[in-house]
C-alpha cells in the first residue's frame, strides 16, 4: 500500500478542492525500470481509464496503470522542499534488478 504523510495529503486535498473540473483522482504515472531509475509523474484525472485502478486513500482517489501497481506498492508520498524545490516527493522501493546482466522488470 502507498503510504501519504498527512502534510501531503491535506495539501492534495485542498488542491483537489480547488479544481473547477470534475475530478476522478490523482493519476501517478510511472515511467523508467529499477536499473535506469523511476520517474513518476502526478496529474488530476477527469476520468479513470480502462487500464487503471483505483484506490481510495483517507478521501483521495489515487489511480495508476494496473501494471505499474506492483511498483508502486510500499511508496511514500512526502511534501516538503527539496534541492530548494517545494513539492510533492514520491520514493519507490523498487524490485531488486540484476543491472549487471541487463535484467530490469519494466
């Protein structure tokens, strides 16, 4: 299960609460294997798609890709600054890779 410290997750709240569209939940989007690093994107979606699921976190809709589920499992979505950067942190325990032999999961 991810895990949302409570500063991120009331600061995703009230973003939601001040979006003029409807909203389905917040999409994360993950992109990269464990060998080259992970890079995951949030954005509001309007819609759920066929390919996603959802799941609802202390009033949050979180929707990615059913395939990137299994990565995401164990994240922990954090807020803060960072390299002087204000934001929304996601760290990904990722499946271990054998880099050397080329052997990612992607």
């Amino acid at each position: 299960m991810i895990q949302i410290e409570a500063q991120a997750l009331q600061h995703l709240l009230l973003l939601r609460r001040q979006l003029a569209e409807p909203c389905a939940g917040l999409r994360l989007r993950l992109e990269g294997d464990a060998c080259q690093g992970w890079r995951v994107t949030l954005e509001w979606g309007a819609a759920q798609r066929e390919d996603e699921y959802r799941v609802d976190y202390q009033g949050l809709a979180l929707l990615a890709a059913i395939a990137h589920w299994p990565y995401l499992q164990g994240a922990t979505l954090t807020a803060g600054a960072r390299d002087q950067d204000q934001g929304i942190w996601i760290e990904i325990k990722a499946p271990a890779c054998h880099c050397d032999n080329q052997a990612c999961p992607s």
